[in-house]
C-alpha cells in the first residue's frame, strides 16, 4: 500500500499520527487477522472467534522516535497463548508469527 507524500512539505511526525495512516495500518492488521483465521484448527472456533484487530499511537522501536499508528492482531480467547507459544511440555503452533509473514 502506498501513501502519496509532498516531499517539499514533509510533516513526518504529522503524517505518521494522521487519519489515512491510521486506515492503513488497520487494513494490514485486518489482513493479518484474515490469515490468521485461516491459520487457527477449528474445533470449536472460538480462538478464531476471538481474534480482533486495534489501532494506537506509540513511539517506534528506536528511542527518540516519532510517534506513529501501530496495529495490532489481538487472540482473546483463553487458551490463546498456550495455543500460540505452547505450554506443560506441549509446542505451540506460532501461527500468528506465520500470519504476519
């Protein structure tokens, strides 16, 4: 997805927080959810059921960065992260890291 940017009038810190970047952000969080689903065994449904998606503000990785939309896919149900990252002796799947790829 690509934004159009006025390069003689680059606000950077400004765009990063503005409503179309926002949009944007979820779209791709919406297409990792969306894939994810697709991802989840589906005995019951409900991990895929759970699976939401959320927008907010936060600085970037590196210190001192600009503050910028950031995404995020969010498995509600409650055995979520026993299903994601494994548990007593059990692997877990990581089938949201595969979704994100």
């Amino acid at each position: 997805m690509k934004a159009k940017v006025n390069s003689r009038t680059v606000d950077m810190q400004g765009i990063l927080v503005s409503p179309a970047i926002r949009s944007m952000v979820f779209q791709e969080a919406e297409k990792v959810q969306a894939k994810y689903r697709g991802l989840v065994a589906k005995r019951t449904g409900e991990l895929a059921r759970s699976v939401r998606v959320a927008t907010s503000i936060g600085v970037g990785v590196k210190p001192g960065s600009s503050p910028r939309w950031r995404g995020h896919v969010i498995a509600s149900a409650p055995h979520a992260a026993a299903h994601e990252f494994g548990g007593k002796g059990r692997r877990g799947y990581h089938e949201l890291r595969q979704a994100l790829r």
